[in-house]
C-alpha cells in the first residue's frame, strides 16, 4: 500500500481558525487568554487524521511577515490589515503544542510556507514517487502543486472533505494545475497585491488559456487577442514574466526530519501542563485518544 503524507499549511490554518472564532463564543482561559484559535486548529487536525488516516503528517509555518519575495517585490501582500496580538500568542501556543506532541513542523526566514510544502512535496517524490501527498490549504499558490499523486484539500466540514484532483481540476477551475501560475499573472491576486494588466479578469485569463495554452504563446499571438489587452500585455510583458517566477514556488528548502517515519505521537508531562494551563480539555483527551492509535 503506498504511503500517504499530508501536509498542513500551518500558517493559514491558524488565520483560518482565528478569524473563523473570532466572532463566535471565543474560548478563554481562566487567566483572560484567547485559546478559541488553539482549540479550532487542533480539531481540524484531528478531523483530518481521523477522516484521512495518514502515516504522517507536516505542519508548515511563515518565518515572519517579511519574506524574501518583499524583497523582490516590495508592495508584496501590501494592505493586508496586521493581525491582533492575540493572534500571534495563539500560534506560538500551537507550535509548543506540535513539539511536545512530536509532530512534525518547520519554518525558515528564506521560504514561505507554501514554498516548504512544496519542497518537501519535491523531496518525498524524489524517493518514493508512489507515495500519495494531501495538501490541507485553501492558498490558490499551492494549486500548482497538483498532479496525479498530490490532492490538495481545500476544506473540510463534517464528513465532507473538497478535494482537489488532477481528474476534477479544470472542472473546477477551467484550467489545469500547470496552467495555475500563467492565470494568477494574467488575473492577477488581490490578497497577494499583484495587478499587472487592467481589465483583465479571470474569465479573460481563462479564455486565455484555453486557447493558447500558456503566457509564452499569447506573447506570440498578441496580434489576434483584443486589441486593449494586447496592447497592455506587449507594454508589460516585463512585469508579466517577473510576475510568472515571482509566484512559482520555491522548491529549494533543506529538512531535519525523516518525513517516511511513521506519525508517533507522544503525550508528555510538560505537554499536559500547558494544556492544563491553556484549559483546552478537549484538546488533551483528543490527542491521547490519538496517541493510542499513532
């Protein structure tokens, strides 16, 4: 049977949980500390364990809020609205909790999350290319990742699980996974700020590609698209190609870990402290219920 290894994009799972609960009937400990994003992002971990029974599982975090792509492209994610505080002591609760459970996790100052999923997407196909891959993220860059053995999950709710395939992408999208990065520069991506043709949308960019396949051959054909259009792609065609290595990901990152080692979960005294503290029961009885099985 081939192995099966999912990856968790740590970093949006916890923005996710956070702005998920921050409405609702937040979670607070007996000290006056949020702890609802902690209790989220565990349970969608859980579900997913149980739902997917993995051999192992990775979480992958953003180093901080600068990246080297700021670098490359200063106005990068700019207007982004800056987190609460209240947030950031949520992750950092998080990460201890992984350790001390022993799951697997890394950040780096040189890659962004999705750039470390997708490296060691790179490193567990280099060894064993039958190996099945699952991407837990709703971050459209890790799309480009998909092919016949790498599924990306973009949401789970009960027993429902959406899952992206190779066989049901371009039904979902109207475009296939190696066409994702060629759509993100012609459309362009709000949350990231990257706009390089005006009045250029997705159903443009789509019907792009359907009939030229790539941002190379619309280079080449720019005399028998819409006159508007071509003329912006032929003044910009700089910051188009800039754009397409800009959002490729970084596949380069190293790892410390063994990802072929089976998930061995483990319950320690300092583990069970700071749940204690956290006042996160559930969160203790699920990862004990899980250790008896992992």
């Amino acid at each position: 049977m081939a192995r099966k290894i999912l990856l968790i994009d740590g970093t949006w799972l916890t923005f996710k949980s956070f702005f998920g609960g921050f409405h609702g009937n937040r979670l607070i400990n007996s000290k006056g500390e949020m702890t609802f994003a902690v209790h989220i992002f565990f349970s969608s971990v859980f579900k997913l364990l149980k739902l997917l029974r993995p051999d192992n599982v990775y979480f992958a975090f953003d180093f901080g809020a600068k990246t080297p792509r700021h670098q490359m492209y200063p106005d990068y994610k700019k207007g982004r609205i800056k987190p609460p505080d209240s947030l950031f002591f949520q992750m950092d609760q998080i990460k201890k909790i992984l350790s001390l459970a022993n799951f697997l996790w890394s950040e780096h100052q040189d890659f962004e999350a999705d750039d470390l999923i997708a490296s060691l997407k790179k490193k567990i196909q280099k060894k064993d290319n039958e190996a099945e891959i699952l991407i837990f993220s709703a971050d459209q860059d890790l799309l480009q990742l998909v092919d016949k053995k790498t599924k990306v999950i973009t949401k789970i709710k009960n027993n429902f699980i959406n899952i992206n395939t190779q066989e049901n992408f371009y039904e979902s999208y109207g475009f296939s996974p190696s066409q994702v990065i060629d759509f993100k520069v012609l459309a362009g991506d709000v949350s990231d700020n990257i706009k390089v043709i005006e009045g250029l949308g997705k159903k443009t960019a789509i019907k792009l590609l359907e009939k030229y396949k790539n941002l190379d051959n619309i280079l080449l054909n720019l005399d028998k698209i819409n006159q508007k259009i071509a003329n912006q792609i032929n003044q910009k065609t700089k910051q188009l190609l800039f754009f397409k290595n800009f959002i490729k990901l970084n596949d380069k990152a190293n790892f410390d870990f063994d990802i072929f080692q089976k998930l061995d979960i483990k319950i320690s005294p300092l583990l069970v402290e700071i749940l204690n503290e956290l006042e996160l029961k559930k969160v203790y009885e699920n990862l004990t219920e899980l250790a008896s099985k992992y």
